[in-house]
C-alpha cells in the first residue's frame, strides 16, 4: 500500500476532521493544511506537526502534496477546486460540489481534461447502516421500493454563513436516495422559510421528489429542532428498513424480519481511505462529480420550486 502525500486547505470545523483523520490513515501522509485564519491555521498545525499555508496558492505549488481536500466555505468551492486541478492535485470538495451546477460541470470537465480525480464529500454513503441497506435492497428483502423518508434536523448552526438549510442538509439524505434508488428523478416539489433572525436564507424545508418506477422520496430538514435527529426509513412491498445515522442503526421489519448488528465506524474515516485508495489504484472514486452534480441539481430544483410555488421537472 503506497502512502499518497495530502493536504487540507480550509481547516475550519470539517477541514479540522479532515486534518484529524489524514493524520491517522495508513495510506495517507498530511503535508500540510492552508487557511486564511491564523489562528485556525496555527491550531492545526501544532496538533498535527504539518507544514501551514496561509495563502491555497502556496500550499497547491507545494510539489510533494498529490491529493487534497477543499473545506472552504461553499460559495468558493469552485475557484479552489479549479486552482486545485490546474496543479495538477487529485480532489475531494466537500459537499455541495459547488454553488452552481454550471460551476460544478466546469469542475468535473477540468477534472477529466486534466486526468484527476474529482470526488465529491458527501459522508453518509460511508455509513455503515447506509451500505448495509443498500445491501438489502439489492437482495429485494423488502420487495419493490416504495417511498423513502428522511428527518434531518436540529438547532441553527452559527458556523454556517453562506448558504440556507436545504443546501447545507437536504443534499445529504438527497445523495443518499439517489444511492439507494438508483432511478432517475422525474420531480421536485418543495415548500421552505426563513423562521429565525440568526439566517438569511431559508431553516426549514420540506421536499418531495418522484422517480422513476413510482418511487417517491420525503425529507424534512430544519434549523429549528432544539435536539438533532437524523433517520431515514424505507417502505418496500414487503417491508421496512429504518435507519438511524447517529447511531449507525438498522432495523428491518416485515416477512424477512433481521435482527442486524452494525460494527461501527468513522464515516469520514472510509471516506478518506476510499478517495486514497481510488487515486492508488487510478479508479473513479466511489462519490465522483457527477454524483455531486446530481444531488446539488436536486436540491436546486427544491429551491426554485419553492420560490415558483410549483413542481419542478427534470425532462
């Protein structure tokens, strides 16, 4: 197993976890991390004994760093991921892909005209219980799917500034349908608000989307919950999976009742160890761009139908 030299530029709170598990992947060697808060910057690289740049520019001419990881808040995913790829650097961005899906395209084409891989950040496919009921429905162990419904709430954030609470949450339980479902979307219907002063975009949404095959997908996502929940649950012909991402649970029930025990892992941790692992043996990460590009389409559709007060269709 070859190490493959990383760094980390953004080391805010994910960037920090991203710092964190590097630091302790065999296959990983952190370089260096870059932010533009001192501060911040000084923190991770006393904890983690790494070089630290304080301008990205530096930190990509670094001719030892092959991969790295963009943390930077969303709205400037786009112009790092795009220095990242002129020099050459295999990248992971952190969900949203991008702001835009013309950003993002522009991201993915780059990406495949420079030869790097391009993987998108979205955690949750690297749940335990997420891959174990995908495993479950491809044995059809609850039938046809039906409909899959998502929660995911909890109290308002002060570290998010710059985007609204559907493009910060929504596109988690989105990518994971998309995963699960493996079906084209047909439409998107969604209804949100701004309820408190601390935001400026929308804390709560309510989306629903159509696929192909007559499955429908429900989530709920708000800024308003004072404790945090994040659960999914799918109904098939012939029964239910329900699953619990905090506590990496599952249950099944119906006429193939499991009683299922899952060995719990750090999500981030496979994550990482994937991307690493892709770029060794020059595969296509298991997230790729496309894959963000879908979920962030989704989730842009959900904003515009809200704001047109209609469904949005996709062909």
């Amino acid at each position: 197993m070859r190490t493959i030299n990383v760094g980390v530029i953004g080391v805010g709170a994910m960037g920090y976890n991203h710092a964190r598990v590097y630091s302790k992947l065999e296959n990983a060697n952190l370089v260096a991390v870059a932010d533009v808060v001192k501060p911040t910057l000084d923190k991770v690289v006393k904890k983690y004994k790494t070089k630290g740049y304080s301008e990205i520019e530096d930190l990509l001419k670094d001719p030892e760093i092959e991969a790295v990881s963009v943390c930077v808040p969303t709205t400037f995913h786009h112009e790092v991921v795009m220095e990242a790829i002129k020099h050459g650097k295999h990248v992971l961005v952190e969900k949203p892909i991008a702001f835009t899906a013309e950003e993002a395209e522009e991201m993915i084409k780059a990406a495949k005209e420079a030869g790097v891989k391009l993987a998108t950040g979205h955690v949750e496919r690297f749940n335990p219980a997420v891959q174990k009921a995908k495993e479950l429905i491809e044995n059809e162990v609850i039938g046809d799917l039906v409909t899959i419904s998502a929660k995911r709430v909890g109290p308002f954030p002060p570290r998010i500034k710059d985007v609204g609470v559907a493009i910060d949450l929504a596109i988690h339980d989105l990518d994971v349908m998309n995963f699960l479902i493996e079906a084209p979307v047909k439409q998107v219907y969604a209804t949100m608000s701004s309820i408190l002063d601390q935001s400026d975009f929308e804390d709560h949404a309510e989306i629903m989307i159509s696929f192909d095959e007559d499955i429908t997908g429900i989530l709920e996502v708000n800024w308003l919950t004072p404790y945090k929940r994040r659960q999914i649950e799918i109904t098939g012909t012939d029964g239910i999976i329900t699953i619990d991402y905090i506590d990496q649970s599952i249950e099944v029930y119906g006429k193939f009742a499991q009683d299922i025990q899952i060995k719990p892992v750090e999500p981030l941790s496979e994550e990482l160890n994937s991307f690493l692992c892709k770029i060794e043996a020059d595969e296509e990460p298991e997230i790729t761009g496309e894959d963000g590009l879908k979920a962030l389409k989704m989730v842009l559709a959900a904003n515009k139908s809200s704001k047109e007060h209609s469904p949005i269709n996709f062909r």
